[in-house]
C-alpha cells in the first residue's frame, strides 16, 4: 500500500503534508503523487539530539541497560507506568 492508496484518498484538499527527512520520504515518486493530487509538502528541519531533552534520558536508559545485561521490561517495568 502506497501514498496513493492510503494517504491521498483521506486528505482535504490543499493539503500540505510535513514530513521528517527520512530518506523514504524524500523519494521523488513520493513528493510527485502528492504534488500532482494537488497538496504541498514540506519537510521539517533536520532533528537534533541537543535540542530535545528526552534524548539524554534515553542515553542513560541505555547505558544502564547496557551496564546491568538487562532488557527494557527488566529497566522499564509496566507496574512503573
């Protein structure tokens, strides 16, 4: 199933479709089905770990993780949520 079978048929017109810079995403083909459907698309600014915070969590997850030889549900129990 492809943009013109599932996302096309569901959009208001005039769209304009944002998506991050995953190379899949800049696929010509991709932009071009969209484009000709009448929609724009846009691209959001390259991620940055810096800028988001939750990334610095995940480092120490993982490294703890790593440290212990443990998996996420050892490190992340469900009864913790």
């Amino acid at each position: 199933m492809g943009v013109n079978q599932v996302l096309i048929p569901v959009l208001p017109k005039n769209s304009v479709i944002m998506m991050d810079n995953g190379t899949f995403h800049k696929k010509q083909r991709i932009q071009q089905v969209i484009i000709h459907a009448g929609h724009m698309v846009e691209y959001l600014p390259t991620y940055s770990v810096d800028l988001n915070s939750i990334e610095h969590k995940w480092v120490e997850a993982k490294c703890k993780k790593r440290a212990l030889g443990c998996d996420k549900d050892i490190l992340f129990p469900l009864n913790m949520v």
